[in-house]
C-alpha cells in the first residue's frame, strides 16, 4: 500500500535550494498529500522559498515570532502534526528540519504507528536522527542534483566534499548486520541487511558514500563476497552477501 505521507517543513531550519530534489526523494516513499512549510513569511530571509512554493504545491503557514529568543514555527509544527496524526489521513509523516526540537515529535509519531523520516542537514543532532524509521541528508540531495546537472559533461567524479569515507565503523555495522542474519553458510539475503541497517542506524544511506545503491557499495569493500541467485517466483536475480572468511596462516 502507498503510504500517504503528511510533509511537514520547517521553514526556518531548512535551505530552498534544493526542495525539487527533496520532493522527488519523499516521492519514493509514499504519496504526499500533505504539504505545508512554517516559517514568519514577513521576514525577507524566507523570500527564496515564496519562489519554489507553488512550484511544488507546498502551502505556506504563517507563524509570527512573538517572542525574541523563541521559535515559534516549532511550536506551530507540533501543533500542526498532532492534528494531522488524529486527523487519520494519512499513515505517514515526514518532518524537514535539522532542529532537535522535533526529537519527541517523530518519537510521539511513531508509537501512534506512523511511519516516519527526516530530512536534515548533516549538522542534525543525532537524537532526531535516531528517532526516525529513516533520515535522509540534504546533502545527499545536493550532490543529485550537481550531478544532474553535470551528466551531460559526462562527469564521474563521486569524492565531493559532502562524501563520507566508508570508515572501520561502517564496514564492522555491515559486517555485523551480515551475521546477524546470514545462514548456516554465511550468506545473507542483501534486502534484508538493507532492511536492518536502516533499523539500526536511520541515517545508514549508501548515497552518503558516494554509491546510488547498497551493491555497489558492498562490492567496493574487499571483505564482504556476493552472490547472485535465481530466484524461483520471477526472472529476477537475488543477490546474497557474506563476510569473507579471515584468512589463518
């Protein structure tokens, strides 16, 4: 079932830049049927976003800052969010902020049985991060659309600086998720260690190191092996991995 998704956008937090990008992203999750973006619409650093609204049918809610010091487009979301949730259109809720302030929102959301993701800059503080079912970096965004943009030069060069190197800590997550559920052989169905890398880590995206999938990404590290597999309902190949085995003199 598509998921219908409420979208919810913390204008203030949020650069316009790249909402084009970031709308096709949420796309591939659910149909958003719910799109609004909070912010003080008199104040002229929110002027770039008046451009791309209509564009992308994001409805704009005007909250004044009533206070200085305080935000209040926070306090509107919120709001705004749990009227949505008891509303029951929707089974899906995507939050757009780097602010930790909507930590116990997604928390809230997700023990009423929503489905939830984030959108943030890699500078989001991690208990928002972990408080998602999935966290999505602009930056990832950024360098989809650089790369559009470049495709016809034909460029192909994936070390940006917004790429993450792919760490001891990354590969022992893989390697560990792998076990996890790999058979009395070692191998692992690779859907599955997808699946569980999400769950255990919601920012885990193989885009943040530089590869559109999770395969490639596997295949670039030397100790992991894969495996292709018919599968017996489709034409559809299956692809298994499993930890190389330590080598012992």
């Amino acid at each position: 079932m598509d998921l219908k998704l409420a979208v919810l956008i913390d204008g203030d937090n949020i650069p316009s830049a790249y909402v084009k990008e970031m709308m096709e992203e949420i796309a591939k999750y659910g149909n958003p049927t719910i799109k609004r973006i909070y912010g003080d619409w008199t104040n002229p650093k929110l002027s770039k976003w008046k451009k791309v609204l209509l564009e992308n049918a994001i409805t704009p809610i005007q909250q004044y800052g009533y206070t200085t010091g305080k935000n209040a487009t926070d306090s509107a979301m919120i709001i705004d969010a749990m009227d949505v949730l008891y509303s029951e259109k929707v089974n899906g809720f995507c939050l757009v902020s780097s602010d930790s302030d909507f930590t116990r929102l997604a928390t809230r959301l997700r023990e009423a049985g929503m489905m939830v993701f984030g959108i943030g800059e890699k500078k989001t503080p991690n208990p928002f991060i972990v408080a998602c079912d999935k966290f999505i970096y602009i930056e990832i965004l950024k360098n989809m659309a650089e790369e559009n943009e470049s495709e016809a030069a034909k460029s192909k060069s994936p070390q940006k600086s917004s790429i993450d190197k792919v760490t001891p800590k990354v590969i022992k997550l893989i390697s560990s998720t792998i076990s996890d559920l790999a058979d009395d052989d070692g191998w692992a169905f690779l859907g599955d260690v997808g699946n569980l890398l999400q769950k255990k880590q919601p920012n885990f995206d193989s885009r943040n190191y530089g590869f559109q999938k999770l395969t490639p990404l596997i295949k670039s590290i030397k100790k992991f092996e894969i495996e292709q597999r018919e599968s017996s309902r489709s034409s559809i190949k299956l692809i298994y991995v499993r930890n190389k085995a330590k080598r012992t003199n």
